[in-house]
C-alpha cells in the first residue's frame, strides 16, 4: 500500500447501496460536503475478520450526523451489515474501515436543505504490527498552538470533518518541528486530547484523563478506563491543566488508529513509559483481538 495513493487503489468501496471499482466512487467538485464540510465519518478497525465495537461506531455515525442535522438514509442494521460486505467483498481481515456521509450536490450555499444524503463505506488494509519494544520507546508531542473549541462554538462530539481543520494544521505545525503528533489544550486552557486520539497520564498508579466535554469521548478511550477499572487501576476522570504534566511518570494516547501509543514527551515534559502503559496496551490488544482468530469476515459489535 505504501506511496499508493487513496484514490488510486485497488478494491471495491461501497458507495450509496452498491459497489463500485475503487477508482469510480468520485464525487463532483460541487459537492456541499467538500465547501461547507457538511461530513461525518467513522475510523474503525478490523481485527481477524471482525470490526472491533463496530456497532458502537454506527451509532456513532448516526448520532454525528444527526447532530449536523441530516439523517443518515441507511439504518445502522443496513450499515453494519454493508461494514460485513465490504470485509468480505475487499477479502480483508485486518483493516480500517471509514465509512461516512456527506451533504451532495444539489444546492450550493449554506442552507443546504435539500441535498441528498450520500454514504460510503472504504477500506484498506491495516495490519496491526505488535512490537512491544518499538511502542514502548513512545512518542514525541508539541503542545498545538489551536483549541479544542467550546461546545458552544462548535458541534465537539460529532466526528465531523470540519473539526478536523485545525488538527491537520497542527499536526502539520508538529511534523515540521519533529514531533509525531501535537497535544491540544481546550478552550479553558485544560489538556484535551491529540489531533485524532485521547489521552491518559499515569501518578503513583493512577490513570488520569481529561472528561471528554469539549471533544470526541472515543471509544478506545472508553475500553482502556473499562479495562485498568477491571485490573483494579483507578481512574480519576477530571480537569487536567498543563502545569501538571510534570508531575506524571507515564502518558499514552488512544485511539482506533493509535490503539494505545505510549509518549515519552510533550514539549517540555518528560515520560518514562512503563507497567502501566504496557499493561494497558497489552489488554487492549488482547480485548481487540477475536477468541477464536484469524476468522472469516463478521462485524461484531
Ligand atoms: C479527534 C479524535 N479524538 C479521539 C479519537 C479516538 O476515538 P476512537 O477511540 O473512537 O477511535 C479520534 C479517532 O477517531 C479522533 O479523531
């Protein structure tokens, strides 16, 4: 897959009820979703076969649309079994799904009442490479010069592709300085999250992670508080401000792209990854991992 680009792959992607040649689900220049970011989507995983919460991110999926006020034409019954069909169709075990939906072509202004509903469901193989070791070094974060907005200012748990603006600017702000990613703070000046995952620290034991009121309350986020809850590691869910960074031994990140991604630094802090942020990718791992692998294609929720 490396260096191909997206629109140049090979396989079938579902695209409003069908299937299409991967080269042929284009859309037109004119379309609300592109101008207006009228788009939701969802990044999902598949593992041996079966999409990890696959339900979970339908309804999720439904609910960001809703919240961009438009309804998706498909039920999550219909979209969780299309998920299914474009595992089989592509023959993919291990892969990342991204399905999504966006406002058409029929009217091009602000008001956008009357365009249609379009849905697609891509994927693309996304083996997850497992190296203890590698993960463990952590990665490097610069602290985003952007905000996670207010709730007021911005629909902030919908995964709408508008919000993603200012995560590309920053994340690109952190490449170009070195870092692998950026931290960002919220509205209040409150440690937030990264450009497209979650994040924990760790203190004498303790797991600490912002309350996600201002930004996506991602569903790996939640596994990892119900996994370290099941091991007895308690979880402190609260304001975290950014002059108490220093005092945290371990930091990691999560997402369904990052899984869990230990960090050894954010701008002027330091951390030294250790049992915790292991222990914690390890369950996860194993919680994302089908019993009975490698399996045929199945979405489970
Ligand atoms: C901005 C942002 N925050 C958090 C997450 C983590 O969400 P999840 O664990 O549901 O993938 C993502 C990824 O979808 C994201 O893009």
């Amino acid at each position: 897959m490396a260096g191909v680009p997206f629109d140049q792959m090979q396989g079938k992607i579902w695209l409003n009820g069908e299937f299409v040649d991967w080269a042929d689900a284009k859309i037109h220049v004119l379309t609300h979703g592109l101008h207006y970011g009228s788009c939701v989507f969802e990044g999902e995983r598949a593992y041996g076969g079966v999409v990890f919460k696959s339900l979970q991110h339908t309804q999720r999926l439904h609910a960001s649309a809703n919240t961009l006020d438009f309804k998706l034409p498909y039920s999550v019954e219909e979209i969780e079994s299309a998920k299914a069909e474009v595992l089989r169709v592509n023959n993919f075990t291990d892969a990342y799904l991204r399905p999504f939906a966006w406002r058409g072509s029929e009217m091009m202004g602000v008001s956008a009442q009357k365009n249609r509903i379009n849905v697609a469901i891509a994927a693309w193989q996304w083996p997850s490479y497992f190296d203890p070791e590698e993960r463990l070094k952590g990665i490097r974060l610069d602290i985003a010069s952007y905000c996670r907005p207010d709730p007021r200012t911005a629909p902030v748990h919908a995964k709408a592709a508008g919000l993603y603006m200012i995560c590309t600017i920053s994340k690109h702000a952190a490449e170009s300085k070195g870092y692998a990613d950026a931290m960002m703070l919220d509205w209040r000046g409150r440690v937030a999250e990264c450009t497209g995952a979650n994040i924990f620290f760790v203190k004498d034991g303790v797991l600490h992670t912002p309350e996600p009121d201002c930004f996506l309350n991602g569903l790996t986020r939640q596994t990892v508080i119900e996994l370290a809850e099941a091991r007895g590691i308690e979880v402190n869910v609260r304001a975290i401000m950014p002059e108490e960074l220093d005092g945290f031994s371990e930091c990691f990140i999560t997402g369904t792209a990052a899984e869990v991604t230990p960090v050894a630094e954010i701008g002027p802090y330091h951390f030294t990854p250790g049992e915790i942020s292991k222990t914690m990718f390890e369950d996860y791992i194993a919680a994302v991992t089908p019993v009975s692998a490698p399996q045929k294609v199945a979405a489970a929720g």
